[in-house]
C-alpha cells in the first residue's frame, strides 16, 4: 500500500466577506491568528429516529446553517473593517444579513461559499499585558462546502 503526503499553508487561502459598506479581505496577509477561519454547521444533517420494536428510520435535514468564525491579531486592520461595517450594518434591518462570504484554497482545491450572512455579536475584546485577538462570528444561513483532493 502507498504513502500519501501532502501539504497545506494558510498562504494558499483566499477569502473575502463582502456586504453593504464591507469588503475585507480575510485569507493570507490579512493578519489572521494562528487558530484562523473555523466553519461549524449549526445542526445535524441526520435524525435518526428508533421505534420500540427496534426499528427505525433517518430524516435528512436540508438546514445548512453555519457558524463562522474569523479570528484576528489585535494589530489587524480588517479589525476596524469589520467594526466599521457592524456599526454601519446595526444601524438598520435594511443592511443586516446581507453579506456573502468565499473561502478558497487552489491548492487543495477546498472551497466554501456562504450567504444572508450577519454578524452573531461583537467580539470580546481585551487590554492588558499582551495583546490579544479577536475572533469574529459569523451566522450564514445557506451555506456550501466542497472539499478537494488536497494535491
């Protein structure tokens, strides 16, 4: 049986968030931590219901609802992107919900796209000896995932 070997680098990926008074570029260099972009569903793509005697049966879910969270050096400059746009976003439902957000990576030939996107909260943020970071949640609605064969 062969070996596989592969390789991955954060400088591969690509991402952008984009809505009303927001583009940040979110991908290498944009001065992410070393934890960086986390992807989480919000529900279970599967129930599995069992009956008394044993038996059972599956419910499919199409609820592709995500959580995503970006986290940022505290020196960062997408951090006052980001604030500016929650400040400008909160300001009116018109505005809220309506950003998308794309990750890529060519590389591995990873991608996800997600959509009706608004920020969960504002960070916590810290002052004190060290400096800290940021990490910014997201809620997407619609999201879609592919994940590649990692050349």
């Amino acid at each position: 049986m062969g070996e596989i070997f592969g390789s991955y680098s954060f400088a591969d990926v690509h991402c952008v968030l984009a809505g009303p008074q927001l583009t940040a570029l979110l991908g290498d260099g944009s001065g992410s931590s070393e934890e960086g972009i986390t992807f989480e569903p919000i529900d279970e793509r599967d129930k599995m219901t069992v009956g008394a005697d044993g038996s059972g049966m599956h419910s499919l879910s199409q609820n592709r609802a995500a959580k995503i969270r970006v986290r940022l050096l505290k020196t960062s400059p997408n951090n006052k992107v980001l604030q500016q746009a929650l400040n400008y976003q909160s300001s009116s439902s018109a505005f809220w919900g309506q950003n998308y957000f794309v990750l890529s990576n060519p590389v591995t030939g990873d991608s996800l796209t997600a959509t009706g996107v608004a920020f969960e909260r504002q960070p916590p943020n810290t002052w004190g000896k060290d400096a800290n970071l940021l990490e910014w949640t997201f809620n997407a609605i619609a999201t879609s995932q592919t994940l590649g064969a990692a050349v």
